[in-house]
C-alpha cells in the first residue's frame, strides 16, 4: 500500500497518498464520504503512468489527516473543506494543478476554485451537481429521500450511530448507493480505517447539520462562506461524471448546470455506474479527465 506523506498547514496536518513525485503536471484527487484517499489508487495509477504528479490528500477528520491545535472548532462546514484545500496547494506550492473531487472532495474542489479564480488548471466532479450546498436549495421528493441519512445524523439517534456504529453506518451507504457487489470487502476495510480518526464523527456530523442550516458554522469561514453563497460562477474549464445509477445524489442533480459555469464545461453521465465512479469504473473515469485536460 502507498505510504502517507503530510503537509502542515495553519490548521491541519494533511496526510497525502502521491504518485510519481517528477511529474510534468500535478493532479490533486479529493475522496467524497465515507471514503479514503485509496479510493483513487487505480485512477491515479492511470494518471501517473499518463505523466501526472499525483496527490490525494485525507481531508480534515479522515484518519491519517489530524488538526494541530485541540482548541480548533471540529467544523466540517463545506467553505472549511474549500479552504483546507488552498491550504494544502500553498504549502506544497503546486502551480494550477488539475483538481478532481468525489462527492465532499467535489465540493471542496469546487470551493476553491469559487474562493480564488486561477487556483487550478481544470477542475473535475464526480457524483455532485454544482450549486447544491446552500440550505434552502430545490429538493425534489425523490431526492430528500436519498437523503435520509442527512436527516438521520441531525437526530440524537443518528449521532450516537455515527460515533458508536460509525463502520456499519458507512457500509450501509456501500451497499445502498451503487449496482449490488460493485466491492470486495478488502476495499471497504481499508478505507474504513479513515473513519478511525478522533474526531470523524464531529466533522461528519457537524458538515451534515450545518450543510441544512441546523447548526452554526465556524466563525472564521465566514467570509469565505459570504463568498460562496450563492454559488458563484466559476470560470475554470469543467468536466462532470455523474453515475447513471447513483442512488446517493440523483444524476438529475447535476442536470442544467451549465450557468454555473463560465468556461468550457462537458458533462458525462456513465451508465451501470453508481456513486463511486473512480471505484466502480476507474478506467473510464481516468480517461475522460485525461482526455478533457488535454485541452486549456
């Protein structure tokens, strides 16, 4: 298995997976919930082997990612997720690099791009329609009841399952979100070992209730927060890969977007895939993102 690397920022010390270190060009890949940085290994073998520099980073409460002080709000508001990831850019001084987000880590990657314009070359979202974190958002019925969990974790029940049952809470969401035995149980075991981390439940927990407005965010996100509600237009060059049989996020969910975005933007729905694109069809799904990232 890959060996973690870190990065200390203000705040965090990011544990990061990496791939052939000299490569020409720099792709940063960002694991969704509840997942791991080795959901990307065999996207970013693709990557590396297409010349890329490699980096998935833990984000904030995925074991082996940890934050510095303990007085630090365990907050896992999305603007949080988006400036961790500048964060994380800055201290390793990577140049415009490719960003590629899965469920959280499309938000987070998103973010950034909403927060500082230039910050990345093109930027790639699996699973997630753009413009679908403000609390007040159009929900469609089929889609609040995708959403059960959201409403479940905003109960005392539901949090004492995040915290005691954390492992079968996320197996459920495996099992629920894609086709029938799409994973090995070796490839749930590894990942779960990021749930691990002391403080996953808060940050799970605190991301979903703030997400719908049931909480209070950390007040230092809040000019960042300012800045990304309502979802500003983002001029980076775009590629969206939505799974046909997603069943967490609807596929409609990232349906008519494209005023969102101010440059080149593709969408692509993959059909037989579920919520874990860069598991369920790796290859695939490296070259679509190679093949748009061929183009400025």
């Amino acid at each position: 298995m890959n060996a973690y690397h870190h990065a200390a920022t203000g705040r965090l010390d990011i544990a990061y997976l990496e791939w052939n270190p000299q490569g020409s060009r720099t792709a940063v890949l960002l694991h969704g919930w509840p997942d791991s940085p080795q959901c990307w290994k065999h996207v970013a073998s693709v990557l590396a082997a297409s010349g890329y520099r490699v980096l998935a980073p833990a984000l904030r409460g995925f074991a082996p990612t940890r934050f510095r002080d303990p007085a630090t709000p365990r907050s896992g508001q999305l603007a949080a997720l988006g400036r961790d990831l500048l964060d994380f850019i800055d201290v390793l001084g990577l140049e415009r690099p490719v960003l590629v987000g899965h469920d959280w880590g499309a938000r987070a990657a998103a973010n950034a791009c909403g927060l500082r314009d230039g910050v990345a070359s093109h930027l790639a979202m699996l699973s997630v329609g753009y413009g679908t974190n403000a609390p007040d958002q159009p929900l469609s019925l089929q889609q609040a009841r995708n959403y059960w969990y959201h409403w479940f974790m905003a109960t005392p029940r539901g949090a004492r399952v995040v915290r005691d049952e954390r492992k079968a809470f996320a197996r459920q969401m495996w099992d629920t979100w894609a086709p029938v035995g799409w994973y090995a149980d070796a490839d749930f075991d590894e990942a779960a070992q990021a749930f691990e981390g002391d403080d996953w439940a808060e940050i799970v927990l605190h991301s979903y209730r703030h997400r719908w407005g049931f909480v209070d965010g950390d007040p230092a996100y809040a000019e960042d927060e300012a800045r990304l509600n309502p979802a500003p237009g983002l001029p980076v060059a775009t590629l969206v890969l939505h799974g046909a049989d997603d069943t967490c996020n609807h596929p409609d969910s990232s349906k008519g977007r494209e005023a969102f975005f101010l440059g080149r933007y593709e969408r692509k729905v993959l059909d037989g895939v579920g919520h874990f694109p860069q598991r369920e069809a790796p290859q695939e799904v490296a070259d679509a993102i190679l093949q748009f990232c061929q183009h400025d």
